[in-house]
C-alpha cells in the first residue's frame, strides 16, 4: 500500500479495521510525498493501491499504464494549516507574520502537493494582504522538503519558526502551536486512491480501496481533521 504521508496516522488506523475483516491478511504500508511514491511505480516498485494526496501524481500513474483510469477514486479531502514549534519563540500570531523579515519557514518542495498547495494559498495571501506577499514570505523560506511530515519534524525540531502543512498533520503533533488559514485564503486538496494493475491480489486491492471510502473509514479520517468530499 503506497500512500501520501499525510494519510499517516489514518491510515494506519484504517488498516487495521480493513485487517479485523480479512483474517490472515496484513497490510504493509509505504508512506511517502505522492511525488516520490508515483516515482517508485513508475520505476516497478512492487505495489498494490496507491493513495495519492494529488490528481496530478496519480494521472501519471495512469498514464504510464500501472493503472486504469476507471479504478481511480476521490476519497477524502485535507486543508492546510501553520504550525509554529511549541515555545512560539518567534511570537507569530497571525498569518501577516509569516512576511516578517528574518523569519525562518520550512514549506515542501514544490513538487510535493502540499508544497504546492501551500504557494496557491500563498498567492490567495498576496490578493488579501497586498501585492509582495507572497514573494516575503517565499524569502524567508530556509528549507524545503520531501513530504509534509519532514514540514512537521523541523518545527518541532525548532529549526524552524513556522511550516505550513495539512489539518490532519497539525492534529497528529499535539506539541505544535498553529494558525488557522480561512476559508477563503485556504486550498483545499483531493486525494484519490486505486487499485494498481500489478496488484498481488487484485480482488483484495480492490477492497481495500472500498474500504478506505466507507463510512467506517470516513469516521476515522474525520477525526484525524480530513474533510469529506464535495
């Protein structure tokens, strides 16, 4: 099971559920960026569902033949969030902030959906905050990683005064302060998820997609702070 690092702590809970259903069955995760997972499919990584956080990494997915377009399904959707390091040493405490000059700010890479997610909502910023913002905030970036949680690490690693990653990923470290991004400034991102044609078992890859998009599973990514889809 390859699946976007975001989906983490979610998945993992999910998957035990799907376990208890299939006596005999266990499930090996692969937790990555969507980028770097689509990578290791496109190069013959051994893989039987692949949970992307992107449209765009699973339709290249598609296109290099490991999936077929009709097995690819929306699932869940995520929104993004700032966190800051527990201490808040840097006493952020509205988005303004983020264009402080000096300020240091870990983002993904834009390859990375979240990395990519974050500059739209960045844009939407310059609009509300004036033109120039977006492009401060981008100056104070120090770092720029491979998935959403090396975003989480460097904060809580106080090598970093903020990140922007996802809802979910704020929840899943408790320690983290954060600032919410409105609605109207926020992307919304979503995921989709399929059975790969190289499936080891393609009737329980199959399932387990099913799975991950039943109301049992939508409980348990509710409560990691995903959303449902529109």
């Amino acid at each position: 099971m390859f699946a976007a690092a975001s989906l983490t702590q979610a998945l993992e809970q999910i998957g035990k559920g799907f376990e208890s259903q299939h006596p005999g069955v266990h499930l090996t995760f692969n937790f990555a960026g969507s980028q770097a997972l689509r990578t290791q499919i496109e190069q013959g990584a051994p893989a039987d569902v692949f949970a992307a956080a992107s449209s765009v990494d699973m339709d290249a997915v598609v296109t290099a033949g490991y999936a077929d377009p009709s097995a690819v399904q929306p699932f869940v959707t995520n929104r993004l969030e700032v966190i800051l390091p527990a201490g808040n040493p840097a006493g952020l405490s509205k988005l303004q902030d983020l264009a402080r000059p000096g300020l240091k700010l870990v983002l993904a890479a834009p390859d990375v959906p979240v990395g990519k997610y974050s500059r739209q909502a960045l844009d939407q910023m310059d609009s509300a905050f004036g033109a120039g913002f977006a492009e401060s905030v981008l100056g104070n970036v120090v770092s720029e990683e491979d998935n959403v949680k090396q975003v989480v690490a460097k904060v809580q690693l106080g090598e970093a005064d903020a990140g922007i990653v996802y809802v979910s990923d704020a929840i899943a470290a408790p320690d983290l302060k954060t600032i919410e991004i409105p609605p109207q400034l926020n992307v919304t991102a979503q995921y989709v998820i399929a059975a790969l044609k190289g499936a080891h078992d393609a009737s329980l890859a199959i399932s387990f997609v099913e799975y991950a998009r039943s109301p049992d599973a939508r409980s348990i990514f509710a409560k990691w702070g995903f959303g449902p889809l529109p």
